[in-house]
C-alpha cells in the first residue's frame, strides 16, 4: 500500500500502481467523472500518471484552471483529429487551450470556411461519441522525428527539433491520432460533449510575419451545455459592445488599408474624446509636481544602444536607414524615457531636488506584428500618458505609491477601476541574456517592490518572464469584452538606466549617487483607453466624456432660429452642443439622437420659443419635462464637474 496526501491535509490508502484517477475514484464516483486531472506534488499531470509514496494530490475539476486547460486542450486535439479526417493533407501546427476556449493552426490549400467549421463540428461530434481512450507515450528524439516524418507533419518535426537536449520528448495517441504534445489531457474524448466552433482566421508560424500564414480555428469548451450556452450568450453580448464594431458605427475612428494595419484615424469624436482625456490626464499631473516635456519622436541609433534598447528591443522598432550603409541610422522612438533623462541631465542635481517628476504625453511607434493588431486595443502608433521619476532611495516607496494613487484615481473616476487586476512582473532567472543588471541586483530590487507592494496591500499575482529588460514593474491589467486580458498601465522600478546614461545626484555627503528612476504611465495608451471605455459603456459614454453632449432638436423649420440661439448660450458655458436642423420628423431626430448616445436632447417648438423654455430628454431617464435653460445648465453643468459615470 501507499499513503497519498490529499489537499484538506488527510492521508489516502491505495494499492501501489494506482493512478490519480484511481484516487479520485476511492474518494468518490462523482469526483473521478468530474475530474479532469492531477495536481501531484504542485505539478499539472494526467490522472492516469502513478502515484507514489508520500506524493502530495489534488484532483483537478473543470472549475480549476489546471482542469479547464486539460479539458480543452483535449477538445483542440479532437478539433485537429477530424480537420486530419475531412482533409487528409492538412499540415498540424500547435493547438494550445487559452483562456476562454482552444485553437489549431493549420496549413491547408485554402483558409476554412463557416461552413467547414459546421462540417468540422459534425465530425468532433463523432469522435466524442467515440469516447478514444486519450494515452500518453514517450519516444528518443530521433524515433519521434521519424514518426513526424512518416505522418507527414513537417511543422511538428521543427517543434522537435528544437527542443533542448534531454528534453522529454511525449506525444497523445487518442484511435489514429497522433500528436506532439506535452499533455496534460483527460482520459477520453467522450467527456468533451459541449463545445462550438467560433470562427477561423489567419496566423503567421510562431507568430512570425516572415513566416508562412496558416489557419487558426477557435473553439470554446465547457463541462456542460447549460455553461456554453451562457458563454456563448456572453459572446453575443460582447460582440454588441465591441469597440472595434460601436467605435466604427459612431464615428470615433476608421483604418485605411493603403495606410496600413494598427495606423487607426481618429474622427472628429474619437479625436475629441482623447483631447479631453488629455487635458484631464495633463491638469492632474501638473497638480501632482509633474513637470512637462516634449521630445523628439525619433532618435539617433546611438541613443537607443546607450539605453539598451536597441540591443534588447530593435526587433519591435521602426528603424530608419541601414547600419551598413548610412552614416546615421535613425529609429521612431518606442519609448520616451531616454529622451526625459536628457532634462535631467541638463544640469547638476542636488539631493535637495530630488524627486523630479516628468510628464509627456508622448506619440510613439512600435513593430507590432499584423496577428497582433485589434481595432485601437494594439496598433503601431499611439499616444502614451507617459513620465519618468527619479527619486533616492529613501522617497521610492512613497513616489511608487503616489504613481499608484494616480492611476487609480484615473481609472476610478473613468469606471475602470472595478475592472483591472494586479500582475507583479518579475525577471526571468533561467533567461538572463533578456535583462541587463546581475542576479544579485534583480532579486534586491523585486524583493524592495515585493515588500512596497504588500504595504500597499492590493492583491497581485507574480509573473516571471514579464519584467522590462531594465527592471520590474506593477502591470495593471484589464480584459476587453472578449476576455483578452491586456496591460493598460504599468508602473517600473528601474535601477541601470541612471547609470548607463551618467544621471547622478550630489547626495547630503557630498558624494554622486544614481538614482531610481520609476517609469509609469497615468492612463495608459490613450487609444486603448478609449476602446475600452466605448466597450464599458457601450458607446454611451458618461456626460463628461461625450464628444456632443448636448443636441438641440427643432420641431419645424420655424423653430430652427430658436434652437440656434439655445445652442449658442450653451457653448458659451462650454457645453458641447449640435443642433439637428434637417428637415425630417422630430420623432426621427430622436431616434437618431439615441443612436448616437447623445447625452441630452432638447426639443424645441412654439411652446418652448414662446415660454423660453426647453424641453429635456435624457439618454438614460428619458423625458424630463421642461426647463428653463438656466435650470437645464445647472443640472449639466454639475453632471460634468463631478465627472459623474
């Protein structure tokens, strides 16, 4: 016998040999058909794995995230097992589970249709009725390039060649499929009997422009039909809000293929909106100690080596000129703060300076690929609400928690704030060739933001791999309607850029010292704010924010020279007003007014021109009956000064 540790801490008799699903049916029937796999030992595996003496176990149901993946990494097998049925020469590519679903990419002769993917669900369907044993094995990595080669998987066969040495090299088998995989899966594919196709589109090989474009096919899977029915609903309703459809409609922006892909137009609203968000962002700043700048948009390649970023991050710049060839090679910046250092570099700083807080709202331009790119969530170029401190050592918490307050004060005051979640970004110890900097000074700084963090007291998950190559940072991360989740403002320590461009500080002592310097953003990309605000409120944004807030409606013709005179007083106390003088019923002016999401609109005919009067309909209350226009500018008025939501 063997004793196994379940997680409440009890101890587990079994007969040696036996597997997770073993366990999980000695504890209860119900449990072994719900689990989806193992925690053993800390570790994701497949419940048919062993378990051994004094192993730790937890079982893992769809309502994890271990179990969730495990689930829907088995449904993209079966996806790829029936694309292989219907289309023999298809090339497999990779086929991971995400977040709210899986994909596959393939290489087939021509992209899928929605009525392949209806035939492609067909055939899933079959094979879930199936119910395939799902069996892991293991071969020598000379076997497995052989049996890649035999099933004519080219794709598969540089996956494996491009693992490490001693790699475990572990494929899935489920009837005649077989395919590369690191697992974990659940044991047959009679389990996954609620998913659905979503759609199909393309994808570079490994996300590389420069290599082939395959076909990616999404699906989504759940425990149960009554859960993907409400996911598939939520999707629905996603779609309704999505900014890249609502922005389009209301006329916040456009694109333009003969400009290029993520290079969005901003309309006469959309342009508008970012403008106020600007001022709003530039006013507080400037209450806060921020002093402004405006920098260069590109560079000299010599600055960028002397900051490292040519070395670290060229690949996602614009770079102007070849190194070969041209005596000067420039590059758009994809970042500010080598520019801001050369303010502080313009003269001699005391201690008694210190911090120094800059502030630029800041265009920048960086190589995004074309997969990558999503209405104005991630584009090429955009506008950052960008700023650098620098500050000693005793005043870095406190300026980290004043950048902090800041950002939330944005995000609170636009409706965001409820929305976001925190993500410590650390360095990666196994890929040091990503940083500059020792190990030693890496673990120093992550551990003084550790502990400025936990004094906060927000609640962050850690994250290794996703530091800047200068330093760690506090992402605030937030999901657009569609569950993608996205970094909309970050916060970094950074301790090498001070000295790599000689920024020093005369200390109390006398002696020179580098500061910390703390780059963050108060807003974020300006842009992807405004996607996600069209997205929050469905277009209909709060009063403050609204390009037109206010549209005054004539009844008739006659009525027109009224409206005029109600819209002038209105500007003049700096309410943004249209007046819809088109010839056409009033009852189609409204209509189109809500259409737009106008915050108010004023009807006006005889009644209102003979009394001075207005007659007020709210986007959100509706009628609200008539007002003197005094009464209406007060009730405005003090809409937009709260910024209320």
């Amino acid at each position: 016998m063997i004793q196994i540790k379940l997680k409440d801490g009890s101890i587990l008799e079994l007969e040696n040999g036996a597997s997770a699903l073993d366990a999980a049916e000695a504890i209860s029937g119900g449990l072994a058909r719900a689990a989806a796999a193992a925690e053993i030992n800390g570790e994701t595996k497949d419940l048919r794995t062993q378990l051994k003496d004094g192993d730790s176990l937890n079982i893992l149901t769809f309502d994890s995230r271990g179990g969730r993946d495990a689930f829907r990494h088995t449904a993209s097998h079966i996806l790829a097992q029936a694309v292989l049925r219907l289309y023999p020469t298809a090339k497999l590519a990779i086929g991971p589970a995400i977040e709210n679903g899986f994909y596959y990419d393939f290489d087939v002769e021509t992209p899928f249709t929605q009525e392949d993917l209806e035939k492609i669900e067909a055939e899933m369907k079959k094979i879930v009725k199936e119910k395939l044993p799902v069996e892991r094995f293991e071969l020598p990595r000379e076997e497995a390039i052989a049996l890649m080669k035999q099933l004519d998987q080219p794709y598969k066969v540089e996956l494996i060649q491009d693992l490490p040495e001693g790699e475990v090299i572990s494929f899935y088998k489920q009837g005649d499929f077989i395919d590369l995989c690191a697992g974990p899966h659940i044991p047959d594919t009679g389990r996954v009997k609620a998913f659905k196709l979503l759609s199909a589109t393309g994808a570079y090989w490994r996300g590389d422009s420069k290599n082939k474009m395959l076909s990616r096919i999404y699906g989504t899977a759940y425990a149960n039909k009554e859960d993907l029915e409400e996911h598939l609903q939520r999707l629905e309703e996603a779609k309704k809000r999505d900014h890249n459809k609502i922005g389009r409609e209301l006329g916040y922006f456009t694109t333009v293929d003969y400009i290029g892909q993520g290079l969005p137009i901003m309309m006469p609203k959309g342009a508008k909106v970012l403008q106020i968000l600007q001022r709003f962002v530039e006013d507080e700043e400037e209450k806060r100690g921020y002093l402004l700048t405006k920098t260069p948009y590109m560079a000299k390649s010599d600055l960028y080596k002397i900051s490292g970023h040519w070395d670290h991050y060229r690949e996602g710049m614009f770079v102007i000129g070849d190194e070969e060839k041209d005596d000067e090679v420039f590059a758009l910046r994809p970042m500010t703060c080598p520019f801001q250092f050369q303010v502080y570099l313009s003269q001699m700083r005391s201690y008694r300076d210190l911090p120094l807080r800059y502030n630029e709202t800041s265009t920048l331009f960086r190589n995004e690929d074309s997969g990558e790119m999503h209405g104005l969530i991630r584009v090429r170029q955009f506008t950052i609400s960008e700023g650098h401190l620098a500050c000693r050592p005793d005043q870095l918490e406190e300026e980290f928690k004043g950048c902090l307050d800041l950002a939330m004060y944005m995000l609170d005051t636009l409706g965001l704030g409820e929305d976001v979640s925190y993500r410590f970004s650390k360095w990666d110890e196994n890929n040091k060739e990503k940083y500059i900097g020792s190990a030693e000074q890496w673990e120093n700084v992550q551990n003084r933001m550790r502990t400025i963090l936990d004094h906060i007291g927000i609640d962050y998950v850690e994250a290794d791999g996703e530091a800047a190559f200068y330093g760690p940072k506090l992402d605030i991360q937030i999901r657009n309607v569609h569950g993608k989740e996205d970094t909309l403002i970050t916060i970094q320590i950074d301790f090498q850029l001070a000295e790599r461009f000689g920024m020093v500080y005369v200390d109390s002592d006398g002696s020179k010292k580098y500061p910390y310097v703390i780059h963050r953003t108060s807003i974020g990309c300006y842009e992807r704010t405004l996607a996600l605000l069209i997205e929050k409120y469905a277009g209909a944004l709060p009063t403050w924010l609204s390009p037109t807030q206010v549209i005054v409606l004539p009844i008739s013709e006659r009525h027109v020279e009224y409206a005029n005179t109600i819209a002038g007083k209105l500007k003049e106390q700096g309410i943004r007003c249209e007046v819809d003088d088109r010839s056409e019923k009033i009852g189609y002016k409204i209509r189109s007014a809500q259409v737009e999401k106008i915050p108010y609109m004023l009807v006006v005919g005889d009644k209102e021109a003979e009394s001075s009067t207005v007659a007020v309909r709210s986007r959100g209350a509706g009628d609200l009956g008539s007002m003197e226009l005094g009464e209406f500018l007060r009730k405005i008025k003090e809409e937009i000064d709260s910024k209320a939501k």
